[in-house]
C-alpha cells in the first residue's frame, strides 16, 4: 500500500496548482504549465517506483516462544534482516492479541545493511498463551514522497505465566533459611518405619512388633520416623464459577506457591485440572524441571462453561492415586447443589487421602450485623442473602469436618499464603 506524505502534498501545492491556475491568466503558458505538471508527475512516478522495492529488502523474524510475567515488562526480540546496500528507515507496529499491551504504540528505526536486532517491549496483562500474528513496516521512499506500508507474518508464541516475584514468593527459591524465621516443634508421631530395638519400661503396647518377638523370643517394638517425601497434589477447579471475580487467577497464583513450598519440605508435588471430568493430572515429583512442567501445564488454565462432576472426578482420582496423598482442592462451592454433590462424593476419597478444600470468599457472604448496619431496604435483603449464603457455608463446613475433610474460606488477595500455611500445618501436626 502506498500513501502519500506531506512533502508531496506540499510539492503539489507550491507548483504543480500554480502552475495550472496561471494559464487562464497567460494563455501562452500553456506549454510551460503542462511541462512542469508532467515532470512533477513523472518525479513522483520514479520516486513511487523506486520506492516500493524497498519492504522486500527488509525481512523479520521472531522467536517461536516468548515467555512474560503477568504485569511485567518483558523485551520481545525482533531481528530484522536488510538485503540493501544501505540503510532503510523504518516505522514498525505490532498488531497487540488481547491481554498484550505495550507502552510504545510505534517504533521509528534504522534497519541498517544485513541483520540486526531490536527489542520491543511488551506487558501481559493477562494470563496464559497469546500469538503475535503480524507486523506492519512503513518506509519511505528515496525522495520521501511516498510511504510504502507493507504488513508481514510473524509467529511468536506470548507465555504469560503468573507473577511469583512477591517477598512471600521469592523466599521459597532460597536454598537456604530465610533470616528470622521460626522454628515449631513437630508435634505427633511419624509413622515411616526407622528400625528396630528391645522392649524397654515405658514404650507403647501398640508398637511391639508381635512377629519379630516370637522369632527372637524377647519383645521388639518398631521405632519410626517423621515422612518427609510425601505426595502432594493442588486439584484445580476449572469450572464456569472459577470465572467470577478473577478466583482461577488466585487459585493458578497458589497452586504454584503450594509447589515451592512442597519442595521446601521435601514433599512430591502433583496437579490436577479438572470441570466435568479430569483434563490433565502430572504426576507428583520433585525438582526445578518438574517445577516448570507443573507451570507450563497450568499457565494457560481457564474456565469452561460447564458445572465441575464432582462424581467423575472423585472416580477418576481414586483409580489414578493409589498412594495416600494429600489432595487440596481449589474450587468454588457457590452453587447450593455443587456443595450438596461435593459434600457427598468427596466421602469415599476421604478414607484414602487427605482433603483440604479452599473456597474464595466471595463479597456478599459475610455475617449480617458483621459490619456496617443496612442504610435502606435493599441493603437489608443483600445482607440477608449474604447471611444465608454464610450459613450454608457453615454448614459446610462443620458437616465436612466430622468426615475428616477441612474446608478453608479465602480472603481475596491473600490465598496463596493462607493455603500454603493450611499445608504447613498438616505437616506440623503429621496428619497424613
């Protein structure tokens, strides 16, 4: 596509018009008059010409992948490759997929002769996988009259996973012990079998190793020792309600803290993704690669329109887990029948493994006379709704403690915090 700039507007302007309004006024430049609009034509004909062989000599290319943290700079590379024997100015603009965005609307450059590189800088805004599909260059022509606009396919792949750089975060990529952290006292009893050794005043009856006394003839008891390589998996709820108020964010944000902190402990860590049935479950393991398989399978996570299968769900990870495992549960229970359904499937997973359940506490659920008195009518009924949806969750939450399963309500901005100290504590009291 070629425009024209303001320079041949101007050239058309000062001389190309006057020359064609002075021949009514002299009817003997006719000829002159005609001369000059030619030749001013044919300049910008050659310059036009000349000019649009230019954006074939200018090649670009890009990385196949680019990763970004959400709402941070991140500079994507662009190498350009010039196949004149001179420099060419060039005006470039990325055509932004959404959630992308980027400070600098338009980049003004000069691509010099053979390869060279620059960087654009880009923000993602929101989470997950986007595409840089095209990118348009204007340059112009070798007397400026024209700018020829060309636009070109590129492919790169935006990875835009979640911001782990908070304090709370980055404490846990440390090797070693963080400056004034406290040391608490494992209460309980491991139950990992270290060894064995004569019966002595004091020990336990239920220790005593009843086949190895009658082999030796003298009672034995079995010693055991704290676990420290156990299975920790995050089952993240991808359903339509994980959609509201931004909770699927919150849950990647913490599934991710959980792995940190399940490494910190020396424990495997697993995923599960899961709506009306199981998408993806990684295996539970250890590592810095495992680490970022367990990122790369989560970054791109979003909601589905669908209700969760809790039924499903439960089959499924009975048959896939035959280890006991600590499983916690990221999802959404706003729903009166999901809680009735949850509440029923989730029994039989629980004679197996540990259950913790989180749920996002949402604006409206809060005790009534918790806060400011209602100002009117309507802001009576909201506080009753939100009264009654308190309740239920409640309700909830006593009826799942008394089948052994622990569910936690989270504040909006502090989940990932608030689940890795749920994590921290069973490990403090040995309850797997």
């Amino acid at each position: 596509m070629i425009v024209p700039t303001t320079r041949l507007i101007l050239l058309s302007t000062l001389i190309v018009l006057p020359a064609v309004a002075l021949v009514p006024l002299r009817p003997g430049s006719a000829g002159i008059a005609a001369l000059v609009v030619t030749a001013c034509i044919s300049l910008a004909a050659v310059d036009a010409l000349v000019g649009a062989g230019r954006p074939r000599a200018l090649t670009v290319e890009t990385p196949a992948a680019v990763r970004l943290t959400q709402r941070r700079v991140t500079a994507v590379p662009l190498v350009f490759e010039n196949s004149s024997a001179r420099a060419l100015i060039a005006r470039i603009a990325l055509l932004m997929p959404h959630g992308i965005t980027s400070n600098q609307a338009l980049l003004a450059a000069e691509v010099p002769s053979g390869r060279s590189s620059l960087e654009w800088p880009l923000t993602g805004a929101i989470r997950g996988e986007r595409r840089l599909e095209e990118l348009q260059i204007e340059n112009s022509s070798p007397l400026g009259l024209w700018n020829i606009r060309s636009v070109r396919s590129i492919a790169c792949e935006l990875r835009v996973y979640p911001d782990l750089r908070d304090s709370a975060t980055a404490a846990l990529f440390q090797r070693t012990p963080v400056a004034g952290t406290r040391l608490f006292r494992q209460v309980g009893k491991g139950r990992e079998f270290d060894r064995l050794r004569q019966f002595m005043p004091g020990d336990s009856y239920e220790d005593v190793y009843w086949k190895g006394t009658a082999k030796r003839g003298a009672p034995v008891v079995k010693l055991y020792q704290v676990e420290h390589s156990q299975q920790v998996y995050a089952a993240l709820d991808c359903s339509r309600l994980s959609a509201l108020e931004g909770r699927l964010d919150e849950y990647v944000e913490a599934a991710l803290h959980l792995a940190l902190c399940a490494e910190r402990q020396g424990d495997r860590f697993g995923l599960i993704l899961f709506s009306d049935r199981v998408h993806s479950v990684v295996e539970a393991r250890r590592g810095p690669a495992h680490f970022r398989l367990c990122r790369d399978a989560i970054y791109n996570a979003q909601p589905r329109r669908v209700n969760p299968d809790f039924a499903e769900v439960c089959d499924s990870l009975q048959r896939k887990l035959r280890r006991r495992s600590l499983i916690v549960f990221l999802t959404c229970l706003d729903d009166a029948l999901l809680a009735e359904t949850f509440e029923r499937d989730v029994v039989i997973m629980a004679r197996r493994h540990l259950l913790l359940v989180h749920l996002m506490r949402s604006e409206e659920s809060r005790p009534m006379f918790a806060g400011h008195p209602p100002g009117n009518l309507e802001d009576a009924y909201s506080a009753l709704a939100g009264q009654l949806h308190w309740n239920r969750i409640r309700r909830l939450q006593l009826s799942l403690q008394n089948r052994g399963v622990r569910l936690t309500v989270l504040d909006p901005g502090r989940a990932k915090q608030q689940v890795a100290a749920a994590y921290l504590d069973v490990k403090r009291r040995q309850l797997l």
